[in-house]
C-alpha cells in the first residue's frame, strides 16, 4: 500500500490533530493517585470513542483490577503481518504544581511547544500512531497490515495488571512485533531507536523513633532522631564514588565488551549533551564510565522524595516522631528486580541505628530489556525514521524502564520497536511538561511509512481474535 | 500581708479560672506563621483587659516590630521590692493537626487536664500568676510587692523585639527579680526550679542540583540529587559516638568540676525517668555523660524537619531540584551563637559536594543562661513551691531556651526566678498539648505564697514608672 495519499492527509489534517490531542490531555489521567480514579476511566472512555471514531475495528475497555486497557485492533489483512502498537494513557501527578507556567492540564500551545502533563509522556506519543491509523483508514480505508492497539492506564505505576493481560490472552494478541513510542531521540535533526531499557525497583523507607514529637530542648542531645537516622541510612547507601553500597548489588551486572561500550560511545549521547539536557554543570556517579553508560549500562538508586518533621514555614522545635524516604532503582541486565528487593531490605535492618525502627516496603519490580537491534521489525523502523524525519536514527540504550518491552519478549516472543518520538528538553516527569509539534508531525509520518514497510516484514502470523478478554 | 484569704478566694475561684483560660486558649496566636499576626493582636487585646479587669494599673499593650508586648503594672507598695513577672501569650503551630486528638484551638477538659495548644506553654503558667495577683487584688484590694507583668508574644521566634524594649526602657523596668514560669518540673509532686537554660541558634540550610526536576531514568547515576547531597551533608555532623564534627564546637563548652556534677546526679532526672518522659526505649548521643547532663550541659544540634522531592501519596521518578532542612543548635555557656552561626557556615560551604549548591541561613540566636541558685528571690520560691505543692522543689537545668532570662540578667542585673509549673508529659511543641489542672491550682497558691514571701526581700529599689514606651 502506497502511504502517498495517508501521509497527504496527515499533512492537511496537522491542526485539527493537534485541537485533537489536546482533549486528549485535558484529562488528569493520574495513575499514581488513587482520587483521580475516575479521571482514568473517563479519559479510556474518551480514547476508545476515538478510536472507534477513526475506523478501527472491535475497539474494547478492558477491565482490570486497576486502570482499565484500551484495545482495538484492525485485522482484515489475511497473511500479511500483525503489529501490536502499544501506548499509555496515564500520567504522572502534576505536582509541585506552582513550579508550571501553564496549568498541567490545560494544553498551552506555546510556539511550537505544546504544554501539558502527558504531552510527550505518552500521550502525544500514543496519539501519532492513532494520527498514522487514521490516516490510513480516511484514505484507503484499510490498513498496509494487521494492527493490535495496546493502550493501558498503569505504566506510570510499574503496570502491574498488564502482564496477566498478556499471559492469559496470548493467542488473541499474537503478532509479529510490537511498536512502543514512549523514548526520546537525541535532538529534533537525530531520532533514535532504543534497543535496551533499564528495569526498576521502589522503594519506600520509614523510620520511626519516638511516638510522637519531642521537645527539642528538653530532649536533644539524648534521643536518637528518627529523621536524622533515615538521612545517616541514605547517605551511607552510596560511598564517596557515587557506588551503590549495599552487598552483591553489582554482582549480577553484565559486563559489556569493548565492542559495545565502543558503538555505544559513537552512538550515544556525549557527557556534554547529557550534562545540556539536564542543564547541570557537572557530572556524578561511578568512575571508569561516560554518563551514557552510568545511565545505561550501570544501576542506579535514586532517592525520589523525603520528607520529616516540620519543613513549613516558621519553626518548630522539635525532634520528629518519624520520616518518610521515596526511592527508586534503575536495573540493568542480569540484575533480578526480587533479589535486589531482598538485598536492600537486609541492608536497610543492617544499618538501622539501634535507638530507632525502620520498615521497608518494595513494589513495581520491572526487569530490565535487551531488543536485538538487527531484527527486521527494528531494522524497517530506521528506514521508517528516515522518511519521517529526513535523518537515520541512531540506536541508543533508554536509561528508563518501560514495563510491558519485556513481557511482549518474554510472552508473546516478539520484539519491541523502540521508536521514540520525545526530545531530551521535554520535561518528562517534571513541571512544564511538553511536546514539540514539528516532531508530533514527523512522527505521524514516520509511522504512516513503518506500517507501510511492515507489510513487507517476513514471517507472517496467522491473525487470530478472541471476542471475549480474561480480566487480568 | 497574710496570703490567707487570697489562698481562700483561689481556692474558691477556680471553675471561673479554668473557664477564663479556656477562652484564653482560644486564640491562635502562633507566632511563628504571619496569617496568624491578628490572631497575636486579638489575645494581646483580650489579656490587656483581663489585666484591667482584675485590677492592674497601668495597663498597655506596646507596640514593637513584631508583635506587641502585654505590660501591666502595680506599683502602690512604696519601699517594698518590686518584681517583674514575664510570660508569653504566643504560642507554636498546631500542625500536624492530623495527630491531634482534640483540636489544638478547642481547649477541652478530658479528666484533670485542660488540653490545647499552649495550655502549658506558657498560656497556663503565665495565667497562674495573673490568677494569684487577682487573688490579692480582689480580697486585700492590694499587692504585698510592686509588681511589673511583661507579657511577650514572640518567644517561640526568639524574642527578636524584647531585648531592644528592655534596653531602651531599662529604668522603668527597674526590679529586684523577675519571674518566669515557662518551664517544668519533674513530676506532680516534685517541684523544680531552673538555674540554667540553654541557648540556641535555629538555621535553614538548603541544596538546589538541577534547575528542575529530572527523570530519574534518564538521569539517574549521572547527576548528582541534591536531597541525597542533603542526607549526605547532615549525617556528616554527627559522628558515630552522636558528637558534632563541626571543629572548633566545643571550644568553648563549660567542662563543670565533679561537685556540680554530683549535685546534677542527685537532683536531676535519671536516664530511666528521661527515657519514660520522652517513651523512648534507649538513649542516643555523647558517651562519657547522663541524658540529663546531654540535654543541660552539653551542647546539640537538631534536625527539625527536612524535606525534598515527592514524597506524597503515589510514586514520581525524579530527581529533585531542590532540598530544605530546618536545624537548631542548644547551646551551652560559654558558647556563643554568633560564633557557632559562623562555624556551621563554614562547616557546611566545606562539606557541600561539588556537583550541588548550598546556602546557610541563621536567625534567633539566643545565649545560655545560668542563674544563681543561693540568691533570695530564688529561695524565697523554694519556700513558696513547699506551701503551694506541698514539697520542696529541686534545683534542676533545662535543656531549652527562654531568651529574656539573659536579658534580665545583664540589662537588668536582677535574677530570673524560674518556677515551673508544667509536666514531663504536658506534650509542650507537640500535638495534645495539656495542661495538668491540680499543677494550675498548686502553681496559683504557690505564686500566692512567692508574692507574699517577696515582701520580705532584702535591698528593695525605689520603683519607677514611665508613662511612653519606647518603641523597640
């Protein structure tokens, strides 16, 4: 099928996309925060009706324990290839919200920039796939090959739901790939393919001294500060090279031969350009690596929040009563998310002061992601990229952790094409969130020419469909 | 003049006075948070007419920066002694109010005690004198002394404007002792007076990394986390033995020969009586000393409260921006809190990691206090402490801060008198704040019997009045 007329139609049709993405955003579809339930459910309802709307076929919301999955797929292309193309829907809280310049769930068009919690994380991402269908289906009325959409509400919180999806519906959703567009490229003139994710671990941390405040007078100087102790217990998980301390947590890590460490340092991005894109001065963390690979190849532990005591305004003498630390892990392979949670729990009663009590919960275990960077599904995205964008991609390894890359490998036995759609100064996760609209168009056409090279791909599956989904 | 049918007029009075403290109480006068800047203006108003209405001449309410300073007088007793009798009508924030049984505003009666914010500290000692001067006023229609109330409402700010309102008004403060009931005794039946109070020194020390906040995916190993550069920094001023490493910090701590130290091991608390007060099950910090000598003699620095990144409901993968922490120094004699501000100053811009920012902020310095305890006007309280409890007070430190006991030394030359009437376990600073009503009645008779006694005290100071106040 020739993408000439869809990729026309997506040229004429950029405005009313965008006016289109932006209903879209307006949802605070808040994963992480229970009050913003509904939110969630509402913003599926609004996707599906969507989807419906552009011509998709058996367009479903899934329920699950958590979030509901939006599917839909398309499959009149008998012996041609299935793609699943896999998105999501949630975002992270918008907060703290005084630090935006526009609220983070109005959509602010700001030359270029399109402003909003989700705007490239995934919303905006996940739309230009919907974009691409679209343009299809108005033009031709079918598609160059089978498509499954994937899109769930609990990316932001670990997915905890999908992967029991997958394993009880792996007839119904078998494929040839999996496109995911949730990864950034290296500027707006250098797109990028990820071929490696880290996985992840979180931790929360509490400490508990006595039941309530004391007297700062009448007690400093004699009792153990709770508050105090969880900062000695995190300052002692890393030593003085910015290592992580804790006992066997770099025994599972792969060690990369000069080959690899030498693509990754032609491909990737310099110390120069990371240290840009985070607008930081200088550098930090394990020596012998650039901080490509310390983002990449190395695990980190990152303390996420913190918080004890009286941090208001005005002042108030006292010892707290307890103190609260958020962490999280980024793991790289052969590191296991489960013997990492048990390792971080028996160091944390190890250096438990004795004059306080602490207590440890881990959840959202994500194990992290190798994608065999020649696979022809990967292969075609790079030629794909090229139309879109006028520029080959170059293939980089994502320091974040996209859950669902591994089951779509480990379950369905399929590759997850990478194609990140983001830029390094997007704001993912931070205020003033964004997405920038030249790429939004580019990426509409670079996946209206990969559905079309996908049809090209070999080893056809027979396409299958299940009316009827196991809730996860 | 016999204390006799003062005593019976309290004793007779005190549903009235509970029910008055009560509306005392009501008032939020926190300090510490400006919205509450009326709520001060409103109690001053209303403890201006209460000093009216019992009787007291000379009534005012003086304005200074910050907030106005309560004054009354009685000075009708020509030769006799005059005292000064301070207290403090502002009080600490409720928060966190979540842990509040009662709220902290709605004094409420559970039992013997009367539980609000600033039931003990100081509302309740302070109302116990103006009940025993109103006790005189209302049977005798007189005083057995000249007496001068200095009633403040920025202790818990350190008293930024008192100091300056008693050096500019130092004749019309003329008196031979001042007395102060901010402070507390070790059980219902065991009287103390203070004859020492540590200084203090409160900062704000904060750590910004990145201009805002990153993904920890991306950057996570790369760039260092000012929150963990926090952690790292105040773990690092304690040791492991809980000394401060900032160098030159006990330089001029006081080393007290063995006779004192004997006296403190008789009279004080013991750790087993600390460790209950506090329900902590072990002690913490310098070895070599009691829990009573660490939190009197000895010198500390407490982490107040400290927070940086998300640490609310639900999970974020950042790396914060930004960190704050809130500490305070107790100081001891002869250290000296502007020196101690600069040591800590250094201290920090030395141990900030290169890869982050700091900045120190220091306020409300207050120096340690020491008070004689052979002088007459303070064993003239032991006298009145044995009729009004009924026992014999102990002479005890206190490990806290009252500013003006300083102030009344050396600007007034006269000794503070401090008598106190609140309990280990009255939860001062903390959430269910109380106060012990059998303490307010003993602590009325006991303040009865002391002006009695006062009148007995040798080298009397012709008194002195001053119609304008010198603004401070």
């Amino acid at each position: 099928m020739d993408p000439h007329r869809a990729l026309k139609y997506a040229r004429a049709g950029q405005k009313k996309f965008v006016s289109e993405l932006k209903e879209f955003l307006r949802f605070p579809s808040v994963s992480s925060q229970p009050e913003h339930a509904d939110d969630l459910k509402k913003c599926a309802r609004w996707l599906a009706q969507h989807l419906q709307h552009i011509g998709l076929d058996r367009v479903r919301i899934i329920p699950t324990r958590g979030n509901p999955i939006v599917y839909a797929s398309w499959l009149r292309a008998p012996g041609r290839p299935t793609l699943i193309i896999y998105g999501h829907y949630d975002v992270l809280p918008g907060e703290p919200l005084r630090e935006w310049r526009t609220p983070p769930f109005t959509p602010t068009l700001k030359n270029d920039d399109l402003h909003a919690r989700g705007a490239a994380d995934d919303k905006g991402q996940l739309f230009s796939h919907v974009k691409a269908l679209e343009s299809y289906l108005k033009t031709e009325r079918a598609l160059p090959v089978n498509v499954k959409c994937i899109f769930e509400g609990e990316e932001e919180i670990g997915s905890p739901h999908l992967t029991a999806f997958i394993e009880r519906n792996q007839g119904a959703l078998r494929a040839d790939a999996a496109v995911i567009s949730d990864t950034r490229m290296l500027a707006p003139d250098r797109p990028a393919i990820s071929y490696a994710q880290r996985g992840g671990l979180r931790a929360e941390l509490v400490v508990k001294g006595p039941p309530h405040e004391l007297h700062s007078g009448n007690f400093g100087g004699a009792v153990h500060n709770p508050l105090q102790a969880l900062c000695e217990m995190i300052a002692g998980l890393h030593d003085a090279q910015g290592r992580v301390t804790i006992p066997g947590f770099y025994d599972d890590v792969r060690r990369w031969g000069e080959k690899e460490r030498a693509f990754m340092a032609r491909t990737g991005p310099t110390d120069e350009q990371i240290l840009q894109d985070g607008k930081v001065e200088r550098g930090w963390g394990e020596s012998g690596f650039s901080l490509y690979e310390r983002t990449t190849i190395r695990p980190a532990l990152t303390l996420n929040g913190m918080a004890g005591g009286h941090y208001g305004r005005g002042a108030k003498s006292i010892i707290p009563a307890r103190a609260i630390a958020k962490l999280s892990f980024r793991l790289v392979p052969d590191q296991d998310p489960e013997k990492i949670a048990q390792l971080f729990r028996d160091q944390i009663e190890r250096i438990t002061p004795p004059a306080v009590r602490s207590s440890v919960r881990t959840f959202s275990p994500i194990e992290p992601a190798l994608v065999d960077r020649h696979h022809p599904a990967v292969r075609a995205a790079a030629f794909a990229y090229k139309k879109g964008f006028g520029a080959s991609p170059v293939f980089i390894r994502s320091g974040g952790s996209i859950p669902v890359v591994n089951t779509f490998q480990k379950v369905l036995g399929i590759p997850a094409v990478l194609m990140g759609f983001g830029l390094p100064d997007d704001h993912i996760h931070g205020p003033n969130e964004k997405f920038h609209l030249p790429n939004f168009y580019s990426a509409i056409a670079t996946s209206i020419c990969y559905l079309a090279l996908a049809a090209r791909l070999r080893r056809p599956q027979p396409t299958q469909a299940q009316t009827e989904w196991q809730r996860s």
